[in-house]
C-alpha cells in the first residue's frame, strides 16, 4: 500500500510492504520506506532486526517473499538492471576485492563492470583517481589490496560506491572498522553527496553521530518498522533554562509561532517555528517576569529515545 502522503515520483526510493521469510522464519514483515533525492536515511536497530536483510532486498541482491522496492522508479527485482545503473552500494562491509591487484586496479575493474548495465554513466581513470583522492587512499592507489588495513578496505569500498556517481547510495555499516577521523570523512562525503540530490541510505550503530547529520531514521526491530523518526522536526526545539519553568511554559504556549511547550526543570522547551522566533520569546519572557539565563538549542537525544524504543516494542 502507497503512502499517500508522498508522491512516488518525487521518491529516489520507495520501498512498500516488504517481507522475507527463509521457510518458517519470517525476517522481514511489512517494512515501508520512503527517501526522497537529497535526504539521508539512516537504519537502526538491534542485532538481528532484519537490517542487513532490508540492505540485500533494496540493492537486488536478495529476493522478498512479497513487497516491491523502487528505485528511482524502477522495480529493483522486475527491472534490475536499469534500476542498478542508478544505485551505488556497499552491502555486508568491508566489500570484497582482489587483494593481488591495486586499489587502482580493483575500481578500474569496478568501473567496467558497472558500464555494462543498460542506463549507465562511463567512468574514466580521472574518476578514479578523484574518488580515491576523495576517500583520503592516493598513497595506497598502486599498492594491493592486500596490503591494506580494514579501514583502508572499508574507504575503498565507499569509493567503489560512489564511482558511478550514483543517484541512490545504499551502504551497510559504512563507518564499522574506522577510527574518528575516518568516521568523519564518511560523514562528510554522505553530506556532499546528498547536497547534491543523491538519496543516501545506511545501516549503523553510532546513533549520536548519525543525528548530527541525518534527515529521518527508521528503527528496525525484530523484522518490523518500530518508528521513523524526522529529526528535522526534532531540530526545531529550544531550551531556556529559567527561574520558573513552570511559568515559563505557561508563557510559552500562548505565542503562535510555539507548537509545543513543556518543561524539564531548569528549562522550559518550546518547539519554534524557527530561529527567528527566539529573540521575540525571550521578549515576552522578560516582560512577563521570567528571569532567563539561557537559551539554546535542545538538541534531541536519539540514544535515549532509540533505548526506550526498542525496550518497548
């Protein structure tokens, strides 16, 4: 069944009504989707939850007992080939590669590979050596794969993905195996990428990490969708610690542009219609005698919210 609420030409992926079973075990049951160009998606959830499974029916690499995802459009299983010519992946990470040939050599056979799908984009040797130089891996370019690091595996396999320049990036646990630094220029690049329109999908653990750049995130638990969570509304919260939160809150909510007012002691929170609205708060706090000796953004705690989710469910 459509979401309705979501034009499906607008989605870059649009997953409906997904199941998997292997004989009597049923591993996915009724997971929808939806991502639009530009927007990051990260999948979450406990060991087990059906994650990499999700990854495998979405990229084409597994079968779903019924359900249908899209991409762009196109029917990932009925029209595979086409629907590919779109899709950049890392599935089941670090992605496999001839440890005897280069890190060069290994994108370059990637890179052909990949022309050889209907609708595809030519990819020369100066790509190449863009998104490696990208992935922060020139000095290792001529040497082999078996020589490198899981980290430095798990960075070539983000560069494979994104060669073709992809319109939908699909990536399995990017960031496993990489120190700080690395996790930072993934993030960075999954950034750039959907600045640019490409829809970006990934499974992953670092919760905190994710929210500071996400746009939605869906816990997956025990095969089912749990909740989707729009951090973007998320971000629209603001915190003012006062001497009277209970005031304050009372203050709060009667402004217009104030959707939602509550109180965790010191502060008073209140969901803004944006950053504008925060010196004219301020101004009918004061006038109405609440003393405020900060404000700022409430930042939404995804670990916590993630915890009681899945506790729950």
């Amino acid at each position: 069944m459509t979401n309705l609420s979501v034009d499906p030409a607008l989605l870059a992926v649009d997953v409906q009504g997904l199941q998997k079973k292997y004989r009597d075990n049923v591993v996915l049951e009724e997971v929808s989707l939806q991502v639009k160009p530009g927007e990051v998606y990260a999948l979450t959830g406990p060991n087990g939850a059906g994650k990499t499974t999700l990854i495998r029916c979405m990229t084409g690499l597994a079968f779903p007992t019924g359900g249908e995802v899209r991409l762009m459009g196109r029917d990932i299983h009925a029209d595979g080939p086409r629907a590919r010519a779109t899709l950049g992946a890392v599935v089941e990470a670090p992605a496999k590669f001839y440890p005897q040939f280069t890190g060069s050599q290994n994108l370059s056979m990637h890179a052909r590979l990949a022309m050889m799908a209907p609708g595809s984009k030519k990819v020369g040797r100066d790509r190449v050596r863009e998104v490696l130089a990208l992935l922060e891996l020139t000095r290792m370019a001529d040497r082999p794969v078996g020589e490198y690091s899981l980290g430095q595996r798990q960075r070539l396999g983000v560069a494979a993905a994104i060669l073709a320049d992809p319109r939908v990036l699909i990536l399995d646990e990017p960031t496993s195996g990489l120190d700080p630094l690395g996790i930072g220029l993934i993030h960075r690049i999954v950034t750039d990428l959907a600045r640019g329109g490409c829809a970006v999908i990934l499974s992953t653990h670092h919760l905190r990490e994710i929210a500071t750049y996400a746009h939605t995130v869906g816990i997956l638990t025990g095969g089912r969708m749990a909740d989707t969570v729009d951090l973007r509304s998320r971000q629209a919260a603001y915190r003012f610690r006062v001497d009277d939160p209970q005031r304050a809150m009372q203050v709060l909510g009667t402004l217009a542009y104030v959707n939602k007012a509550s109180i965790r002691p010191p502060f008073a929170i209140a969901h803004l219609g944006g950053e504008d609205a925060v010196p004219d708060a301020l101004a009918h706090l004061t006038a109405s005698g609440v003393r405020v000796f900060e404000a700022s953004h409430d930042h939404f705690d995804l670990y916590e919210y993630y915890r009681e989710r899945v506790e729950h469910h």
